[in-house]
C-alpha cells in the first residue's frame, strides 16, 4: 500500500532552538502509528509542522501523492488532516455540541447537516449526554473526548492525537484506548503523540521515537522497549515501557 503520508527531511527551529531536526518517515493508510519521546522531544513542533499550523523551516511533507509543504491548516484540514490540541481550547462560552458543530462545517453546508454530524460524533466518543452543557462545565476527561470529537467531525482521513490521555483516570483511559484501536477499521489512519505508554504500546502497529528534535528509532513496540537508545532517552523518567 502507497503511504498516506511522508514526512521528508522536515526542520524546524524557533530562534536558536531546533526543535524539530531532519525527521523523515511514512505512515501507511490504515495505521496506528505511535510516535514518542520525552518532554520537549518536538512532538507537537510536528504536529503543528503536519497540520499545517507552522511552516517547516526546511523538508517536504506529501500527503495522499500532493506536496502540501506550507500549506495552512484550514488548507490541511480540507485535505483530510485534523488534529488535536495538547491543551484544550474549546469556546467555553458555547455548548459541547456547538463547538463540535463547527468542526462539522469544514464538510456540510447547513446547520442541519453540521448538527446530525456533531450528534453522531458525540454519540461516538460517549458524550451524548452533555451535548447542550457548556463546555467550560467540563472535567478535564470530557475535555479531552470533546476534543477527539472536535477532530472527528471534521470526517479527516489522517487525524493527530496530541496526548488525549493526559489527566485522565484509569477507567477513561481504558476506554479511550479501546475507541482509538478501532478507528484503523473505520479508515481513519492515526499518529498518536502519548505519554500513557502502556495504553499506546498496546495499541499502536508501529512507533517511531524521537528525542531532541531527532528520530531516533522505528519498530513495533516490543522493538522499542528494548532499543538501548529509547531506554537510554527515557532514562530518569518515570515511565514504564512495558
Ligand atoms: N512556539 C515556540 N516558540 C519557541 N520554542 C518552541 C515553540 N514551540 C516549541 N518550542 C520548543 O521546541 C522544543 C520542542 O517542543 P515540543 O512542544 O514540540 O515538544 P514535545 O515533544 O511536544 O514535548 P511535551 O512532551 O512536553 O509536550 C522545546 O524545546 C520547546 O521549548
Ligand atoms: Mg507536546
């Protein structure tokens, strides 16, 4: 299968920071793919750089066989490419189903459609019942689901996962595991930036490791727990690899 999406010799620095540095990688339609690393490792630097919301400083990014290098992030999402935030921002002012409404616009016309769209999304990540609450009433694990629905009622074909499980309890994130897995099947291709090891190492087909900006490994998760140089980027981290 040709790859969804290749990231080639991607670069970006912010003054004399280079946070992300020459990464290069393909993720194939129809993957899970787990992409880790310690705090400040550029995580989210590429995302922001796959999205759309900063340009590459320097490399290529082809998504679906187009070159879509510099493009904007509305211009990304249109493409098929939505992401999440790693800090919520909903418009708290507005209903849960409201802010999912206007994710839903990018595809549908009317308010109707928008509607029926956000509706079925909510249904999908168990936020149903609070619909018509504000979404400043939320904790912060209905945070994190209003935010996965935010990205998927934009219908995308590729969807960003910055750290969805952060603050979440051990039930919530048992369950959001379970709905990521299944996304593959419903041909949503995923890359998920996550702290919550455990639950991405289960999950995830592939992961590809990064650390200060650089990759530094690619494999199947069992590979990555014994990768003397994963271990070693992790080391005085409390985090278990398992
Ligand atoms: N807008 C910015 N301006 C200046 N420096 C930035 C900016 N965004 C990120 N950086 C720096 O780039 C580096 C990578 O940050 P990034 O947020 O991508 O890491 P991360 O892997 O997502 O970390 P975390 O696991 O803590 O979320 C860090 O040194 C960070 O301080
Ligand atoms: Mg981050």
């Amino acid at each position: 299968m040709s790859a969804l999406l290749e990231v080639r010799n991607i670069s970006r620095s912010f003054r004399t920071t280079l946070a992300v540095n020459d990464v290069s990688f393909s993720v194939r339609e129809g993957e899970l793919v787990g992409l880790m690393g310690p705090n400040g490792a550029g995580k989210s630097t590429l995302f922001n750089l796959i999205a759309g919301v900063l340009p590459p400083s320097a490399g290529e990014i082809v998504y679906d066989g187009r070159t879509v290098t510099g493009w904007k992030a509305h211009d990304m999402a249109r493409v098929g490419i939505a992401r999440t935030f790693q800090i919520p921002k909903p418009y708290r002012q507005l209903s849960v189903i409201e802010n999912v409404m206007l994710s839903a616009f990018l595809r549908e016309k009317s308010i109707v459609g928008a509607r029926k769209v956000a509706a079925a999304t909510l249904d999908d990540v168990g936020l149903a019942d609070f619909a018509e609450s504000p979404a400043s009433s939320l904790t912060v694990g209905l945070l994190k689901r209003l935010e996965v629905a935010r990205a998927l009622a934009m219908r995308p074909k590729l969807v960003l996962f910055d750290e969805i499980m952060a603050g979440l309890t051990p039930t919530e994130v048992g369950s959001m595991t379970s709905f990521v897995a299944q996304l593959p099947s419903r041909g949503i291709t995923v890359i998920w930036v996550e702290h919550v090891l455990y639950a991405i190492m289960k999950t995830a087909t592939r992961m590809i490791v990064i650390n200060r900006g650089k990759q530094i490994a690619e494999g199947t998760p069992a590979m990555m727990a014994r990768d003397p140089a994963v271990v070693k980027a992790y080391l005085g981290e409390e985090i278990a690899i398992a």
